[in-house]
C-alpha cells in the first residue's frame, strides 16, 4: 500500500506559490469573486466574439484571454462549495455561473478552433491542473469542467504522435490529478468512463489510453504516471465494466509486461561483481545502476497492480506476464550460454523473487519456475544444476534456492524435495512409521555434535590470545575465564520461557520479566536458583561454557517456528501417510537413467564432465577477470625464489583489453604446436597413477562430473558453453600474465591448453568463435570414446613418471609464461585461478588414470551387471572401503560410485536432484571456497527447517535407516569429518590455523552486526529475520554478508590475523615440503587448499551444532492451526 | 508473582472439548509401536565405519565427561520440553500441568473430574520426574491433598504409578500417558492390589459408603483449594476466589490470544501453496478469487 500512501496531493506546494491567487480570494466573500469572475469572463467574452468575427486574432488577443482565464480559474479553484442541503453541498455560485454558460468550454473550443499550438496547451493543461488539484468542490462531477477537459485531452493525444515531449510532464501531472481526484470521488470514473464513450469510441477511457505509454518511464515522470495508473486501478477494482474495458480494450496489460521485457533486455548481462562473497543483490548493489532501477520500478508497479486491480485486469496482467515476460524473455535468459550471464540472470531472478510481494504475482513466477519447459528441462531442473558449478555461478544459484526456499511454499517444496521422498522408498519398510518420530531424548543432536572433528574442538587457548577474543568466543570455547556467569538477573529460566512460549498465555507469564528476551541471555538459566538436590544443578554447572549453542538453538527454534507458521497452510502433514506413500506418483527418476543409453551415455557424459570442467574453469576466470578481489584475498607475487603474499587491495583491474588481442593472435600454428607438445604430456599423465594427487584438489571437478551426468543437457547448449569457455579461457590466461595487456597472445593459455590435451584429437585450437564449436564438439566426443584404448596401452607407466609429468607440465607452464620466466618480480598472479587450472590438471590426470583402471572395468562389468540391483548396491561401499584401506586420506569414496555413473535404475531410491547436489556439494565442503560454505549450510539449515516428517527425519533423524543406496546426511558429514581429521593430522599447526580462521569469521561476524542495523536493505523475508540476530558465534556462520563494503570492512579487520594465518598456512607448506621439486606454483595452490580446508573446518563445527540444535528444536516445536479461523 | 488460576474460567473453557476427547483417550494411552529400537541397524553408515572406530576411543569417552557431554543438560531438558510439548499435543481433557520454576523435574498439575464417582474433584498434585530420565523409573505422581481412591496412598497421596508403567520405556512411555493415566483411574477403578486397602475393601463390598467418603473427601480437597501451594515455587499452582478485576481480564486474553511466530513480521500471511488437497501436484489447486 506504500504506494498509495505516496500519492498524497502533491501540487499544495509548488502550485500555490506560482499562481498565488490574485487578491487573495479565499479571504473575500463569494460574493465579490463572483463579481470579479464575472468581470474577468465578461472581458473575455468580448475577446472571443471578436474572434469569431474576424478570423485570425491576434497575439493581444490571446494573452489577453489567457491572462483572465488564469484569474477566473484561480476563483473558480479557490471558491467553497455553497452550503447546501444536506449530504451533497451545492455549487459554489462561480460553479454554477461557469455551468450555466458552459464558460470552460467555449474557453476550450475557442482555443481548438483557434488552432493549438503547443504553448497555449501547455498554458490549458497547466490551468486545468491547478483548478482540479486545488478546486475546493468536486468538479470532475460536472460535465461542463469534464468535457473541456477531455477535449482538451483529445486534442493532446496524436493518433500518430502520440503526446509532444514538451507536454509530457505537464499532461502526466495533469493526469495524476485527475486520477487523484477520481479516486477521492469514484462517480468520477464512471463519468470519465462513459462520456468517453460517446466521444472516443474504442478507446473510451481516455485518461488511461494518456497514461499508458509513460508506464516505463524512468524518473518522476514516469513514477506520477505509474500512480496515477494505479489509481485508476483501484478505483476501478470494484467496477466490473471498467476494468473489462481495461482489459479488453486497452493495451495495459500488454505494455507493461511486454515493457518488462524491454527493461529486462537493458540490463548488464554481466555483473560487476564486488568481493568474493558477493551472491545476491541487495539494494545497495543495484540502486546505483539506473537500468536496474527501471526494472525494479516497473517490476514494484506490476506488483502493485496486482494488489489493487480488478481481477479481470490481474488475471490478464499475470497472464502477460507468464507469457510475454517470463516465457520469452527470463526463460532464455536463464538458459545463456555464457556464465557470465548466467550469474546474471540467476541474482535478477533472485532479486525479482524477493521484491514480489503479491501472492498471485509469486505464484506466476514460482509457475514459471516449476512448470516451464525450456529445452525440455524446467527452469528449476536448469537453476538445479548450477548448484553443482563451482564459484560464483553456485553462490548465486544457492542464493536464489535459499530465497525460494525462505517462500515456504508448498507447491516448491514438492518439487524439489517432497516427491521424491513421499513414496518412502528411501526408508526401509519397517521405518516408515519413525518417519514422524522426533529427536526426543537429543540421540540425533548427540549424533551431530559427535561428528565434530577432535582436531576442531579447541580446548585451551593461549592465554595471550584470549584476551582479544570476543566475549562470545569464550562461549564456544568453553573458557571459563573470559565470562564470569554471574547474572544477577532474575529473569525467567530459558526452558520456561519455552514453557511459557508454549503454554501461550494461559499461565501468565512471570510478569516482573519479559519472558522475551530470556532466549539470548542463558546465563540466567545458569545462575537461576536450582534447588540442591536438582540433577540440573551439576549438569549445569559443567555446560556453563557452552551457552553458544544456546544461540543456536535460539536461531533453530525462531527458524522452525516460522517454518510452522508459513506451512500451516500446507495442504497435507507430509508425513509418510499423508499424503499416502502408495498413491504418490513415481518422482521423476535420476535423469540418466536410461539404460540402453548406458555406454553411449557414458562418452556423453565425459564430454560433458570435461566441458563442464571447462565452464567451470571459465567461470572461475570470468570471476576473476570481473571482480576487483579486494575482500580479504591475496595477491599472490612470485619470484623464483620466494612467494610472498600481499593483502589485495583494489589495484587490480583486469583486462578487458584481451579480447581483441585474442582474435587476431590466435593462431592456429602456434596452438597446433601447443596442442602436439602438450599431447606427449598429457598422455603420460592418463595413464600414470599420481597418490598425492588423489587427496583434495580434484574433488570438485569430480563431484561436478558426477553431477554433470545427471543433467541431460541439449548439445546445443553444450555446444554454447564450450565456446563461451574458449572466450572465458583466454580471459584467464591473461590472469596469469601481467597486468598491462600488452602480452603477446601466443605465449600462454592455459586454458586452451588443456582443452586440446583433454581433446586430443581437436585439430584447431580452441577459439572463440561459434563456427567452429560444432566441430569442436564432434572431436571431444571422438576424443573421449578413444579414451580407453589408448589408456589401456599405456596404462604400465610408473608413479614415479606420473608424478613427473605433472611436475614437468607445471614447469612447462611456468616457462611458457613470459611473465613469469622474463619478468620476475611482481607478478600478479591469482591464486584461485592458478589453483583452478591446477586442479583442472591434475583433475584430468586422475580421471585418466581412473578410467584406464578401475573405472574401464568397472564400466565393463556394469554393463551386464547393471541390473542386478544387489550387486550394485554393495558395491560403492565396497570400494570405499577398499580405497580407504589402501589410502586413508582418499575421498574420492563418497562421490565416485559407478552405480550413480551409469544411471540409477527406476527401481531405486533417488531423493531428488535438489537433495543429490546439495549432498555432493556437502561432501566436498573441504574444497569449496568459505563463501561457498556458508551459503551451503546456509541452504541446508533452512531446508531442515522444514517441519514436515518427510523433510525432517531425512535430514535429521539419525537414527533412521535408509535404503543402502540412499546417502544420509550423517553419511556425508561424517565422510567430511573424515577428512578433516585426515587432513589436520597431516597438518601440524592445523589447531594455530584454525583459531586464526576463527578469529576471522568472528570478526567478520561482529562487523557484520554492527552493520546491520543501520542501513539494511528492506529486501522482506529473507533479510528481515536476519536483523534481529545477535552478535554470537552464530554469526560464525553469517549467511548475509553479501554487502561488498561490509565484506571490505570485514577483510581490513580481520587482515591482520589472516596475513598470519596465510603465512603460517605457507610456512606451514614450506616446512613439510615433500621434498622433490614441487614448485612454487604446486604449493600456493596447496596454501588454497590448505586454507578452504581450515575454513571448512570452523564452518562444519559450526553447522553440525546448528543441525544438533534444528533436532532438538524440531522436537519441542508445536505446530500452529491453519490460517482459516483466523482473519486474515 | 504467582499464576492465578481460576477454576471456574479453566472448568468452564475446557469442558466441551474434554468430553469430546475422553473416548479416545483411553485408547491412546498405550499405543501399539513396532519394536524399533531392537531392530535398529547401526545409525552410522558403512563408509563412516572406519572412521568411528579410529576415533571410538576418544569419542566414548567425551560422550561420557568429555566436552560433549556438556551439551547433556541440553538433552535432559530438551526431552523434558519435549515431554511437555507431547502432552500440550494431547490436549487432555481437564489435566493442566506446568513445570515448576526450580526444576523441569517436577510439574506441578491440577486434575478436574466432570463425572463420575468423582465428580466435581479438582485435585492438585506434583509429577516427579526421576533424574535420570528418560532410563530411570516412571514418574511418580502424588495428590496434594491424599484423594480416597484404592491406587492412591492414603497417607503420602502416591498414586500407583507403576501398575501401569512396570518398565519405563523411553520412546514408547510419555509423560502425557501418565496424566493420562491419572485422570482414569477416577472414572474406572481399580482395586487390584491397592495401595488403600479401606477404599478398595469398601469400593467391592459397600460401594454406598464409599460414594460417600468419595464425596466427602472431594468436598475437603475442595475446601482446600484456596491453600497457598505446598511447594514455594513461582511457578506452583494457586487458586484464588474468582475476583473479576483480576481473572476477567486474564480470561479475555486467553480467549482472544493467538499465538505468533516469535517475530512474524513480514512474513507472507498465510503459506503459499496452490497444491490441492490429496494432491502430489504442484499448481493443483483452482484458481481462488480469494487471493486479492
């Protein structure tokens, strides 16, 4: 209603100081304005019959007739109604005089004959603005103001024109008044509503056919014209003939969601992406962007027409909306080629999401989502598989699953989760009734809070480094010192504020306290009078240092609580019996689950997996090339004999000049040339087995692969992508080269290098253009499909030469890089994008060397065993096991299994891809990137937020047994925990490095507190429960540090303390060096590594007490009644 | 400080539903579950086996007194919420509980009787829940004020729990089923192996006499009603004459409360969901005119 509210009768201001009345009418007495009217239109008069008399009057004339049609006008406006009888007052006497002569119109009529030229227009539209905005009677009621004025209107509007610029502002504020004054007297619709019919025909409503074209508008303009519309919309909500008319005969509804489709084409394909936490945007992110701030504008209008319009009109409204906006336009868009794009498209959809208000308006989306179809997938299949991407494009994809998520709507859920857990055959037969069961005695919470890594549970700190912990920090940590427990207060115990929560207000609460707060201040549970004899009394005593989980339990409850709320309407418990498990539809299978397509399908999905790969490494660069990576990354400078890393500040700008430079230099000599040498390279590393390389690095590029193969994706798209990674790759390469873009093109592309290597066949280099891609598409599929012969011959060579021939690929690469050979110091190089394409090596390396071994046979023998379904089902566990034997570190265990490779036959178990990829990328949390992290808890938390059995005892009951081929929660967490402790073991100052990390993300949690109350973007739902969170080590887990200036304040705080951390994590390296020579480049991928990893270790201690709180919270939660009661 | 309770207010708002429910509620207090917890594989999975057993030295014993075992008052707590929260749930006819301030290990309850032999009886008692819940013994419920019934002490007011909890099973016994418990033993009595001999004796051979110390015996807990409570607990109940300056007003805000979300602003108003009823389908759901 906010926009209703804005339109109070502006014009008080501003008119009454221009046309200051000339003597100050209203003091006189109607009497003597009527004399002074009449004197003024007698002179006028005079003028007129003159006129018609001798045809073309001069300019006297007419400024004679406007200056005392400005003063009559001024009476007319400033006279009272005359007391009349009753409820409707009668005219004034200079109304009634005007009336009976018909005065304005003669005026009108006169000036029309006279021809208009636009000056006097202009005058009439300005004076008719002043006398409806400031009239002191109804005027529009009467025929003889409104006919002048739609004449006058009717001459503003050319059938071919349309109104001239120079009248646009005053006719749209004239305009806005008319509708003002309509809304206030609704008779006035009707009459505009039917005189118009006699005059203007099919456009009868003449007021809004005015309107229409400034709907778009930007600035003031367009904002008066968007509510005077509005206004016409709500006063036409009750008038049925009205709104048919609106929609049937005008163009409304077609402009504004086709001009929707106009603004959305203005917008930045690519985001300017500030920080690495970026994600979302918030206000802050798009106020600045004028075109952005168009949409909003017209995207908030369609919103409030919703709101107010007759439902014809909203109905048709949507429907435009459906199929003129999001069809055509936002489906496509969503489905770019370039990642670039696709980050864009996946915040606006977010955006949009958020900012929608209106049901009906959420559900069009939402339809839209669900429903639609784009090549076959729906969009929320597509937005599904980039979850599994890496970086940014994830980030954002999580974002906007989070915003979906926090909509709490049914008709979502059920697609994304619930149907493929409603048929229960993810749960043995005999659990299906512990499917409603809840964590009654804290089995789950304990089962959680057990997984959290040893290595992560610090015990004792450094007494120099307490003191400058946050006063929360000690809370976790269980020191007694840093908080003496002493809490006078006399508050209400927090377990009976629960009661008393639950009792509602049946039992008065304690009244000298506010129950309220009781939540965030446990302390007085603690120091609360326990009776000695209580068992509570020791208990208590011992749990003193934990009261940070007090937090989480505070953030579980309010999470649930509102999860309650927003479900209540929900049309079934969804607990395992209703809706009955027997007549839910089969859920949609895994989507490669055709199993004649096996083999076929299994080269596809290698090509997939590698140009997947391939975007995502695009990805990684097109992040980098776009961001200024200034939030607490590091520039990494290398010289040959010492790597030194400097806090980033915003120096960096990269390289939009490397896109021309790449066209002309990509030279098909020198890539053939590239492509042969790296051959020979490459083809050792297939076959050769590399240990070292088996930990870590490459597990994301191998969940990806996994996931990759499940998305049936059109070539086409495919197709697109590759050549957008082509474009994005040579981006990259200059990442690596210095910063002025003068390098020479020819000297190092990574990127294009492992393309041909991975398609050994590919004759051309990888270039940009489009042409090109299809051929470029057919040579992968050639190059993968002969993948296994030439494995199998080579398939003898040693570790030892494997592990060279990564070593000398890397030393190739450093000597390739003029800027790294020539020029020694300085050289900027990112990290991550090193990283990246490190992994991308060593990724293909082992895949190679997976596929000529185990996985070559393993496929051989799926073949015919592919459907037994017993065999399979042992069988990743068996090879985990194995592979755990052998290498205790290796965790390729949890995602690798052949069964999910060749397809799930229909018969088993699949809990939904929504629930896969979250999994997977779970299971990979010690490779993700912090941000990553945090938004992936975050995601997982508000999705076991969810009340429903179903939802809640898949996630949360660890007590349930699954189906073997169903992956729990507690699996993935606990192959997690895993490997933290594997790598923290392999890590002597891991425990140094992990409180370094802590003290970073509670810096980061305290800024961010103290940065929210003030300037917080009122983006609704999402951002709004967030506000009221304390500063606690929750805040460890801050899911909404999206703002780049807080993550850039966060960075400086806590810069210090990383810079330590980042050089222990280095000296750390240096001093475990495995000896041999690994160079420098091997190693700062390693400090990545190594520092995702001691992140993920703080998050995951941190999101397993989360879950531990969501069980034990989910069990005291009562469920609020249905909304139908109670007025809504 | 103290909760007033006003007997005619809660008596009067509770009946019609309270004869509603007391059919049922006798089935329900002993609900036939599959014996989960014997067949139950083990909770981790295959993978993390390994895992486990490397650190199952350590593990065991923090679960015992290491740093996870602080989180046990959570769980004791927590499961005692739960409890709670179970017998809100339930709804039973005329029971009110309330936990006692000091302790989530005693509540305290009031019992109204509406028919029967008993009728008119409001009896206060306590609920004393064993320290080490939920594996300990069942709960023990004792009358303020020792009500003449076969299964009630005459002397210490004990009701014989245990007759029908011989074995507390977590997960299959629950509070609620104990005040379930001891509302029915005043509409079908027992008088197997009582704890008052008299009232059984008298209930088989002189059911006259012993309507009417039954009577009698309501008539002095009544009398007693308005007695400051015996334990000295905020959270204890009282009554108080009903006093319309005071319990008017309270009986208004219970009627006319509605509970929230803590903070509930700016959620939507109601859920969305357009999924019909007995439907699985997304969207299912006819277009309602309600929706402006």
């Amino acid at each position: 209603m906010s926009w209703l509210s804005r339109l109070n009768p502006r014009a008080q201001g501003t008119r009454t100081s221009r046309h200051a009345a000339p003597s100050s009418p209203c003091t006189a007495d109607p009497e003597t304005c009527l004399m002074v009217f009449q004197n003024h239109w007698r002179q006028v008069s005079g003028v007129l019959k003159q006129r018609e008399s001798s045809v073309g009057g001069s300019a006297d004339d007419l400024t004679a007739v406007r200056n005392h049609t400005d003063q009559m006008l001024c009476l007319l406006a400033e006279e009272r109604p005359a007391e009349g009888d009753g409820e409707s007052p009668a005219m004034g006497p200079i109304l009634e005089m005007v009336e009976a002569e018909n005065i304005l119109e003669v005026l009108v009529q006169w000036h029309v004959r006279r021809g208009l030229d636009p000056d006097s227009q202009l005058e009439l539209l300005k004076l008719f603005e002043m006398l409806i905005g400031q009239s002191h009677q109804p005027l529009l009621l009467h025929s003889a103001v409104l006919q002048p004025l739609l004449c006058l209107l009717g001459a503003c509007l050319d059938p071919q024109l349309g109104c001239p610029t120079a009248l646009e502002s005053s006719l749209v504020l004239l305009l806005n008044q008319v509708c003002v004054s309509m809304a206030k007297q609704t008779a006035v619709l009707e009459l505009l509503f039917r005189c118009g019919s006699v005059q203007q025909g099919p456009t009868n409503l003449l007021i809004f056919s005015l309107l229409v074209p400034f709907i778009h508008r930007d600035g003031a303009l367009g904002q008066q014209a968007r509510d005077a519309l509005l206004l016409v919309m709500a006063t036409s909500a009750s008038n049925h003939a009205v709104a048919r008319h609106i929609a049937e005969n005008s163009y409304f509804c077609p402009v504004l969601a086709t001009g929707l489709s106009g603004l959305y084409s203005t917008l930045p394909r690519k985001i300017e992406v500030r920080g690495d936490d970026w994600h979302a945007l918030r206000r802050e992110d798009w106020i600045g962007v004028s075109s952005l701030v168009l949409f909003m504008n017209s995207l908030e209008f369609c919103n409030a027409v919703v709101q107010v319009a007759h439902p014809l009109v909203r109905c048709q409204l949507l429907d435009y909306l459906h199929n003129g906006f999001l069809v055509p336009v936002m489906g496509p868009a969503l489905h770019k080629s370039s990642v670039d794009e696709m980050i864009a498209s996946t915040a606006y959809l977010d955006l949009f999401l958020r900012s929608i208000t209106e049901t009906s308006l959420l559900k069009t989306f939402l339809r839209f989502i669900l429903l639609h179809r784009h090549d076959n997938d729906t969009i929320l299949d597509t937005l599904l598989t980039r979850i599994s991407s890496n970086s940014r494009l994830c980030m954002v994809s999580l974002s906007l699953f989070k915003t979906l998520l926090s909509l709490n709507c049914e008709d979502l859920m059920l697609q994304l989760v619930l149907r493929y857990l409603l048929p229960c055959t993810h749960v043995m037969l005999s659990q299906r009734r512990a499917v409603r069961e809840t964590d009654l005695y804290g089995k789950s919470a304990d089962k959680f809070l057990s997984l959290i890594p040893e290595c992560c549970r610090i015990t004792a700190m450094p007494s120099s480094e307490l003191d400058e912990e946050p006063a929360f920090w000690g809370k976790v940590l269980g020191s007694p010192t840093t908080e003496s427990p002493v809490h006078p207060r006399p508050s209400t115990p927090s377990r009976l504020a629960l009661f008393i929560r639950q009792q509602s207000s049946g039992v008065p609460a304690n009244p000298s306290s506010g129950s309220e707060d009781t939540p965030s201040s446990p302390r007085g549970s603690i120091s609360s009078p326990l009776s000695p004899d209580s068992p509570m009394h020791q208990l208590l005593d011992a749990s003193e240092g934990e009261t940070g989980y007090l937090e989480y339990l505070h953030d579980a409850r309010r999470g649930i609580e509102l999860c309650y709320w927003a479900c209540r309407d929900w049309s079934a418990p969804y607990d395992g019996e209703n809706p009955s498990p027997n007549s839910a539809p089969p859920p949609p299978p895994p989507p490669t689950s055709n199993p004649s397509l096996n083999m076929v399908k299994e080269h596809f999905s290698l090509t997939d997996a590698s140009q997947q790969r391939a975007a995502v490494m695009a990805t990684a660069h097109a992040e980098w090339s776009s961001s200024e990576q200034d939030s607490g990354e590091w520039d990494v400078t290398i010289n040959k004999n010492c790597i030194s890393l400097t806090p980033r500040s915003k120096k960096r700008s990269l390289l939009p000049s490397s896109k021309p430079l790449q066209s002309s230099l990509s030279s098909s000599s020198v890539s053939t040339e590239k492509t042969g040498a790296m051959e020979t390279v490459s083809q050792h590393s297939y076959s050769t087995p590399h240990p070292a390389l088996y930990n870590g690095m490459g597990q994301v590029e191998f969940a990806d692969t996994v996931d990759e193969r499940m998305k049936v994706k059109k070539v086409k798209r495919e197709t697109d992508i590759n050549s957008e990674v082509a474009e994005s790759v040579q981006n990259g390469s200059v990442v690596m080269g210095p910063i002025d873009a003068s390098l020479p093109y020819n000297d190092f592309n990574v990127g294009s290098k492992l393309k041909s290597s991975q398609v050994q066949m590919n004759p051309q280099p990888q270039t940009t253009l489009p042409s090109t891609s299809q051929e470029c598409l057919q040579s992968d599929g050639q190059g993968s499909s002969s993948v296994p012969g030439l494995t199998e011959t080579s398939s003898v060579t040693s570790d030892r030469r494997g592990h060279e021939s990564v070593e000398r690929l890397i030393e190739e690469l450093l000597e390739r890089a003029p800027s790294l050979s020539g020029d020694f110091k300085c050289q900027g190089i990112s990290i991550e994008a090193f990283h990246q394409e490190l992994r991308e090596l060593e990724e293909r390396v082992r895949e190679r060397k997976v596929l000529s071994h185990s996985f070559e046979e393993s496929c051989r023998d799926f073949r015919t065993a592919a459907p037994s379904l017993t065999d399979e089902d042992s069988l990743p566990v068996e090879i985990e096991q194995r592979s755990s034997e052998t290498k205790p570190e290796s965790s390729t265990t949890g995602v690798f299994s052949p069964t999910r490779l060749l397809g799930q036959p229909l018969a088993q178990p699949y809990t939904g891809p929504f629930i896969t990829v979250l999994f997977s990328k779970l299971e990979n949390m010690m490779q993700n990137s912090l941000y990553v992290n945090i938004l992936l808890t975050g995601v997982v938390f508000q999705l076991a937020c969810y009340p429903q059995p179903l939802v809640r005892s898949f996630l949360l009951n660890t007590n349930m047994v699954f189906q073997p081929s169903v992956k729990s929660l507690i699996q993935v967490l606990g192959s997690v925990k895993n490997r933290i402790e594997v790598f923290a073991a392999a890590h002597e100052d891991f425990p140094a490095m992990l409180r370094k990390a802590h003290r970073f993300l509670v810096a980061r949690g305290k800024l961010d507190s103290i940065d929210s109350p003030m300037g917080a973007p009122n983006l609704r739902r999402s951002d709004s429960s967030i506000k009221s969170r304390k500063p606690s080590l929750g805040d460890l887990i801050l899911r909404h540090t999206n703002s780049p200036t807080r993550a850039r304040h966060a960075a400086q705080l806590a810069l210090a303390h990383v810079r330590d951390g980042g050089q222990s994590l280095h000296s750390a390296l240096f001093r475990g060096g495995k000896g041999g020579g690994a160079s420098g480049l091997e190693k700062q991928a390693e400090a990545l590594r190594v520092k995702n990893a001691v992140y993920c270790a703080v998050i995951f201690s941190e999101f397993l007490k989360e879950l531990a709180a969501l069980a034990q919270e989910h069990a005291v939660a009562l469920p609020f009644p249905p909304s139908q009661g109670i007025e809504e | 400080m103290n909760p007033f309770w006003s007997m005619s207010t809660n008596a009067g708002r509770k009946r019609s539903d309270s004869e509603e429910q007391s059919g049922q509620g006798e089935q329900r207090s002993s609900p036939a579950r599959p014996p989960l917890g014997k067949k139950q594989l083990p909770s981790i999975p295959k993978n993390a086996v390994p895992i486990t057993k490397a650190a199952s030295p350590a593990s065991s014993t923090q679960s015992a007194n290491g740093t996870h075992a602080s989180y046990g008052p959570f769980y004791l707590e927590y499961s005692l919420l739960a409890e709670f929260t179970l017998v809100i749930k339930q709804k039973l006819p005329g029971i009110y509980v309330q936990p006692s301030y000091r302790s989530a290990l005693m509540w305290f309850g009031v019992i109204f009787i509406r028919h029967g032999l008993y009728q008119d009886g409001v009896f206060k008692f306590t609920v004393y829940i064993p320290d080490n819940y939920p594996d300990g013994d069942c709960p023990r419920v004792v009358f303020d004020t020792p009500v003449f019934h076969p299964l009630v002490d005459p002397v210490s007011g004990e009701l014989d729990v245990r007759r029908a909890f011989t074995k507390w099973r977590r997960n299959h016994n629950h509070i609620w089923q104990v005040l379930m418990y001891a509302r029915t033993i005043f509409y079908k009595i027992n008088t197997m192996d009582p704890l008052n001999p008299e009232a059984a004796v008298l209930y088989d051979k002189d059911i006259q006499l012993f309507k009417s110390k039954v009577v009698d015996n309501v008539k002095l807990c009544n009398s007693h009603l308005f007695d400051q409570p015996k334990m000295d607990d905020p959270y204890a109940i009282s009554f108080s004459p009903w006093n319309p300056v005071v319990h008017e007003e309270a009986k208004e805000k219970m009627f006319a409360h509605k509970r929230w979300p803590e903070d509930y602003k700016g959620l939507p108003v109601s859920g969305l969901s357009w999924v019909k009823t007995g439907s699985t389908q997304p969207f299912s759901k006819e277009d309602n005119p309600l929706q402006t």
